[in-house]
C-alpha cells in the first residue's frame, strides 16, 4: 500500500461518524447504509483500496457470482443465512431445561425434535419453554454478549 492509501484507512479509525458518513457519499456517490461504525470503517478502507488499486478482475467477479448461485440456489434471500456457523447435518444439540434434557438434531434442511421435523430452532425453543426465543441463544450456539 502506498503511504496516503494507508494514511487513509489508518485515518478512519479516527473519524467521527459524521464524517465517515460523509466519506462514504465521496467514495460511493450514494447515502451511507445504517450500519454499525466497524462496517462503514472496513468497506471504506476496501473502497479506498479498490479506487487505489483496481477492484476484482471480471472473471473473478464471475466466478463468485456463480459460487453463490451454486450455495444459495439463486434465492438472494438465502445470502444472509450463514452456511459455515450451521451445524452439520447429524449434530444433537442437547439442553436442559426445568430439570428436563431436550435433544434435537441437526437434518439437512432444518431440525428434527421428539420425532417431529422443526423449520428453525427457535420454534423448537418455543415449543419447549412456551415463549419466545432465539433459538440459537437458547441452544448455546450464539453468545448474547458478541451477538455471534
């Protein structure tokens, strides 16, 4: 990286929202998403690197674009699932509740408790406690403090 390219990513780690926003308007011509600080700060920093640098090479933009057909079936609505943080097929998730062991399992396309096929873990939470949970929080699969 040339030193102003990496003046400016270093530099934004420094800026006040305002002014990232304001970046972010430069940069893309369009307004700033309503994301968190981390997001606006590590898309500028590739912005300024594209702009710098080049941005993909065509055929690897092709190629991507036909990775994600093959992973989500050409449904954008399945890009926001994330595949690698489900647990394989097979997997029991065990939890006690009330004095009680809950086991489910992981099926290909879902999950499967007490014989019965559940779409998300969170119905399959619902069903055992009788109100509202996520699912993945409830099962220790996401850390309520990291949101991961």
């Amino acid at each position: 990286m040339t030193d102003t390219v990496l003046t400016r990513v270093a530099a934004l780690k420094t800026l006040p929202i305002p002014q990232l926003k304001q970046q972010w308007r430069d940069l893309f011509e369009s307004e700033p998403p309503p994301y968190n600080r981390r997001f606006l700060e590590h898309r500028l920093a590739y912005r300024i690197q594209e702009l710098a640098y080049g941005g993909l090479r065509p055929e690897t933009v092709k190629r991507l674009r036909a990775l994600a057909e093959e992973l989500d079936g050409g449904d954008p609505k399945n890009r926001r699932r994330h595949h690698q943080d489900h647990p394989m097929p097979g997997t029991r998730l065990i939890r006690e509740w009330q004095g009680v062991e809950h086991c489910v399992t992981v099926l290909e396309a879902g999950f499967e408790y007490q014989g019965r096929p559940f779409k998300s873990l969170s119905a399959v939470a619902r069903g055992i406690t009788g109100t509202q949970w996520n699912g993945w929080l409830f099962f220790g699969l996401k850390n309520r403090k990291a949101g991961s």
